[in-house]
C-alpha cells in the first residue's frame, strides 16, 4: 500500500491504513503496529491535556487553544444562544509541512 499525494485534493489515512504502513516499514505484526500507533497517540493526547506543547520537528506542534464565548444561532429554530468560552486542541504544521501544502 502506497499513500500519494494529489494536488488539490485532500487524503485520509484511517488508522488501518497508518498501522499497515507502520507494519509494513518496519516488519512489524499489525497488532504490534497498532499498540505502537495506540501508545504514540495517546502519549501525544496525555501530555496536550495536561498543558503541554508538544512539538514533533519536520512535522508540527500540538497545542491547547482557549476559544472565546460568542453568540451564535441554533441550527435548528435559528433561536440565538450563547457559546461560553472553552478550550480547544490546535494543530499547527511547521514550516517544513507548509512547503508541500
């Protein structure tokens, strides 16, 4: 399995897609694959929940973002209502990334 890249359209790799290619770069099991795919990710989860930055160099920075309250209107009866304020996960590529986008 190849992953590729098409200009002006967008690419979606399931997990099973990225596990198999984890496996299959590496001679790995898909089980083993996906416990390291697991643990990477959750690992990642972790560490952004507690307020951490994490940065993965050549690829992005992961980080917390406070989003402001706003009002906005219901979907459904078009009725406004008010969206406190909260706190979002962000994701920001590097430069690197931004190159190829």
């Amino acid at each position: 399995m190849h992953v590729r890249h098409d200009r002006g359209q967008a690419l979606s790799v399931t997990k099973a897609d990225f596990v198999e290619l984890l496996a299959l770069r590496f001679g790995l099991t898909k089980n083993i694959a996906g416990e390291i795919y697991e643990w990477i990710f959750s690992e990642i989860g972790a560490a952004v929940r507690e307020g951490h930055r994490i940065k993965v160099p050549g690829f992005g920075t992961f980080s917390w973002r406070s989003r402001k309250a706003r009002n906005i209107a219901n979907p459904k009866t078009g009725a406004p209502m008010r969206l406190p304020k909260r706190w979002a996960v962000t994701f920001r590529a590097s430069r690197h990334q931004k190159r190829f986008a």
